[in-house]
C-alpha cells in the first residue's frame, strides 16, 4: 500500500512527487516514457537554465532527483483504476493501492475521428463497462481499440455477453504477452470504421470499404488508457477533454488530485510544475486528515 | 422531496452519488436496473440514454455524478 500513486512521470507528476517524498509519504509513481517533452530538443523558457535544455535531459535530472528522495518508478502502463475503500490501480502485470491518486498522464489523446461516436454516446456508445456492460446482456458489443486497455475492456464485458469484437479501426492489435491469450478469445476486426449509425440506439457500424455489421453498443478503450478514461469510470467532472479541479487541484473526487496537461490550460512546462506540486501539498494533506 | 437513483452494483459512479445523497441526508429510492428490467427501461425513457446513474429529483433528470447539480436540485 503506497500513500500516494501518482500515474504519469512527465514534470507535473515527477514534481508532485518531489513534495510527497520530502513529506515522507510513501510515493510511486507509474509512467511510461511517453512525455510530450521527450521530442522538445530546446526549453528556453523554463525558469533557472542559462543554456538552453533538452526536454529529455529534463525529464531524466526530475527522474532522478525524484528517486534519490525516495520515490518508487515503475514503467508500465496503467489500464484502469477503481476506488473502493483506497485506489486500486491496474497495470498491465500488477495491482497497485494508494491512499490517494495524482492524474498527471499529460495530454490527452485527439478524440478519436468517427461520424456519430458523439451522438450515439450513452444510446450505444460507452466509454465505462463496468457501469453500462448489463445493458447490453447477451447484445452484439465491440470494443473500440487495439492495446491491453481494449482486451481488459472486452474481458469486463465477458459478464454480460459472449459476442464481442474488438475493433481496431485500421491499426494492428498490439498487446503485451499478458492479455495475448485472452484476446484470443475475441473476434477482431481491423477495418478502418467510418462512422456509426441508427435511430434511437446505435444499430451499425460502417466500415470504409463499403461494408457494415449490426451492433448494440460500442465501448471505447482506444489506445492507451488516458486520465480522461479513468476520469470517467471513477465519476471525475471534465469539461472538454480536461479533468476539472479546483485552485489546489483537487478534483471532486476525495484524495484524487490532477495536474499538468490533462487539466488543460497553458500546457507549459513551468506551470505543470507549478501545479505538480499544488497537488503534492494537497494529497499531503489529505493523507494527514485520514 | 422524492428521490430515485437509477444504479448498478458494479458502477462506481453510482456508489459515489449515492454516498453523496447520504451525507446529505438525502433518502433515495435505489433502483438496481441490472436486476429490475421495469426501471431499467423507465430510465432510458426518462432520460434518453444507457448510462448509469441517472438520478431523478422531483422529475429533474442528472446523468452521471454531477455534484453542482445534485446541490442545486436537493
């Protein structure tokens, strides 16, 4: 059990990180090395370097100034996270717990570009199993996506209904050797999607090639899992593609804290820091008030 | 005040708005709509979609866990 999990090891989690360590907190952080910042190759606006820096070099210094405190990294890929009495993180080999959760998994991806994903959510779309699955009780279900994130999805899914698909929508399945197996278990349909259809309800997917199928209900889970995603299966409020918190940020969800990119706003490595560690001294005092 | 909070066992969302409802000393009527097919199909009539928890107060309609809205109807 870890006093703060902190998904995300890009400047606002690694920051957030530096505060709890030093406040003697227990602290890991899950990350993979996928931070916008890598591909910067000069920060010139970042406070106390006279030379200009590589974002890479940056990432490595605040890595390791995060490990000397104390902190624990993992590198793996969290796939979901569920709150009962403390937070229950996934990843693609292990289940972490922690007495408070730190969003800091920066960018969220681009919406994923298909005619009537928007209007057919909530009637046939879904982007949580775990809360709409029993609607869909023996129905034709597809899960939008290509990575373990899909596969754990479909996996939820098996509860309620055996005919499921994983649709990649052009790309290639890319799973870890964990969930190859199981995907094993799935149809998988690689066409390119071009949009979704129905009356009321989703009733088709159309495919790009001019062919289509019937289906009840579409669960997204493309690519890998981002804050968003969790944001929706734990009841986080966002507001267009951000995950909402206040001026500490705090989200609405007790000991759950978001910073850097994913709460949108000036995306700068400067203020992700800033907020890194509003959100360290936050879960600090969280975890003193249990 | 009359309450219904449209729910399933397995949805986090909805142990949250109904913890939330408590601490309020708001007394709901929990509908398990996995189980009962009467109020799951009462739900998606009320509020036009399959997403649980749908929380009727008076008649007003919330999808999802939405704090400022449960505040300003209760």
């Amino acid at each position: 059990m870890y006093d703060v999990v902190i998904i995300g090891k890009g400047p606002a989690g690694l920051s957030a990180a530096l505060y709890t360590v030093r406040a003697n907190l227990n602290t890991l952080i899950i990350g993979k090395n996928d931070s916008a910042l890598l591909k910067t190759e000069k920060i010139e606006n970042y406070f106390g370097f006279a030379e200009p820096v590589r974002g890479e070099d940056l990432l490595k210094a605040g890595e390791q100034q995060a490990v000397r405190l104390g902190a624990r990294i993992v590198e793996t890929e969290v796939i979901s996270v569920v709150k009962n009495d403390f937070f229950e993180i996934m990843t693609n080999d292990e289940v972490f717990l922690g007495k408070a959760l730190i969003l800091a998994t920066g960018q969220p991806q681009k919406k994923i570009n298909i005619q009537g994903i928007d209007e057919f959510e909530g009637k046939g779309v879904s982007y949580c199993s775990t809360c709409d699955g029993f609607f869909y009780n023996n129905l034709k279900v597809g899960v939008l996506g290509f990575k373990d994130y899909a596969v754990h999805e479909a996996m939820e899914l098996t509860a309620f209904t055996k005919d499921i698909t994983i649709y990649t929508n052009g790309s290639k399945l890319d799973i870890s050797n964990k969930y190859k197996d199981e995907s094993a278990g799935f149809k998988v349909n690689e066409k390119p999607i071009e949009r979704l259809s129905g009356t009321e309800f989703l009733q088709n997917i159309h495919f790009k090639d001019s062919t289509s199928e019937s289906i009840d209900g579409i669960f997204v889970a493309y690519g890998s899992a981002s804050s968003i995603d969790f944001a929706r299966k734990l009841g986080i409020l966002t507001d267009n593609n951000s995950i909402l918190v206040d001026k500490s940020q705090q989200t609405n969800l007790d000991g759950l804290f978001a910073a850097g990119d994913c709460t949108g706003g000036f995306k700068q490595v400067s203020t992700a820091v800033g907020q890194g560690a509003l959100a360290g001294r936050k879960a600090i005092e969280y975890i003193r008030s249990l | 005040m009359n309450v219904k909070v449209y729910s399933t066992p397995t949805c986090p969302w909805c142990s949250m708005a109904k913890k939330y409802l408590e601490e309020k000393n708001v007394t709901y009527e929990d509908l398990d709509v996995s189980r009962n097919k009467d109020a799951a199909s009462d739900m998606v009539n009320k509020s036009g979609q399959r997403g649980v928890p749908v929380i009727d107060i008076d008649g007003n309609i919330i999808v999802g866990f939405d704090k400022d809205r449960i505040d300003s109807l209760i």
